[in-house]
C-alpha cells in the first residue's frame, strides 16, 4: 500500500447482519488508509432495510447474504440517500444471473468472501474513483449481453467533463462496439489516432477499460432501482 501521508483516508461503510463479517472487514480496511464505518443491519425485512439510516460515505460495501430482493432493497436505499456513492457488493458467492442483476442495480464491484479479505484493500481505491472491480470474463459477458440488448439503440453517456467532438465521435463509435479499424474508417483517422483519443475518453471517464466504458454508459442511463 503507498504512503498515504497528507491524505484523507477513504471513508467505506460496511453493511451487513453479521458481527464477524463487519468485524473482519473493519480490520482489512485499517486506518490511515481507510475509515470504516460499520452499520450491522438489525432487520432483514424490506420495509426495514428502506428505512433503513445510513452513514454517508463515497464507497458501500453490501454484504449481499440475503434475498435478491433484500439485497436490492437495500441497494435502493443507498443510492436513495447518495445517489453517486459507489457499491460493491460480497457474497458467499455468485452465479451469472445474480451478477448481471447487481451490474444493472450499479455495482461496481464484486467479491466473494475469499477473495475480499485479501483484494478488499485493492478493490475500493478504483471502485470509488468510479472505475470497476469485476472478473474479466463475467464483464466481458455482461457487456456482451448489453451490446446485444441495445442493438440498433443508441447507449448515451452520462457527462464526466467535457469531450472534444472528435472524442465525441469515437465514444459514439465504441458504443456502436466499433473496433479500432472501424472507427478510424468512419472518421478517415488512423488506428494510433483512435487509439490516442480511446486512451483520452478512458481517462476522461476514470475507467481502464472499454468494456468498464460501456458498463459505465449502461449504469448511468438506467433509471435508479426501486423495488
């Protein structure tokens, strides 16, 4: 871990119905580094997890132990309350459909019990800059299955500062699932221009990836969940 000297740490509430788990990552997120705020969920109930008073911080961690119902109940409250928190969510662990349902819920990362007490740490710097933390293959998967569900329907993208037109041009032709060659066709530009303005957009955005790009773009334009 780099030396955080002169820095605030991350401020992370964890929330979860048991003891060991909020103890555990309570100790993994240690000062100065991180600030965990525990919140132990007395109720597993929906109504009660709407209410549900929630500590404000820049990053959760939802233990989703319960239903896929309860889980997205409390998902609601969060970004209820802080709209652009981010979220990443643990679980003992995760099948395809349950992982797909919290990408569209706005997870931005995704963990099992293992690999969180040693990738937690790791995990929640790029989460809360709003970049991923997701397997390769499940996104790759996901985003897949997006691109097909919107074909022939245009993804928009949120705004994270302003784009050049030019920019504008090639984040179209991502979206459009256009590769390098392609797009530099259609814009009559070289694959290295496209490659320089990708690299931009990338950074504009704080994500590493495209396919982190077009899960991005799909989570902004969803509509918050209420369940």
């Amino acid at each position: 871990m780099k030396d955080t000297a002169g820095k605030h740490p991350l401020k992370v509430c964890i929330l979860s119905p048991h003891p060991l788990v909020l103890a555990e990552f309570s100790r993994v997120l240690s000062p100065p580094v991180f600030q965990a705020l525990t919140t132990h969920l007395d109720s597993m109930l929906v109504p009660e997890l709407r209410r549900l008073s929630l500590p404000q911080a820049p990053v959760y961690v939802v233990d989703a132990c319960g239903s896929q119902r309860l889980t997205a109940s409390l998902i609601a409250n969060v970004r209820k309350r802080s709209p652009s928190a981010r979220l990443l969510i643990v679980s003992e662990k995760f099948n395809s459909v349950e992982s797909y349902d919290l990408l569209r819920l706005g997870a931005k990362g995704l963990l099992t019990y293992a690999e969180a007490r040693e990738q937690l740490p790791r995990a929640l710097p790029p989460v809360a800059a709003g970049g991923f933390w997701i397997p390769r293959a499940l996104l790759s998967a996901f985003v897949d299955s997006v691109l097909e569900s919107t074909r022939g329907r245009r993804l928009e993208m949120g705004s994270a500062g302003e784009l050049s037109q030019r920019e504008q041009e090639v984040l179209d032709a991502l979206l459009g699932s256009l590769v390098n060659k392609e797009i530099g066709s259609r814009l009559n530009i070289s694959e290295r221009t496209v490659k320089f303005h990708v690299s931009n957009i990338l950074s504009k955005f704080g994500v590493r990836r495209r396919a982190d790009l077009i899960l991005l773009c799909y989570q902004n334009r969803e509509s918050p969940v209420s369940v």
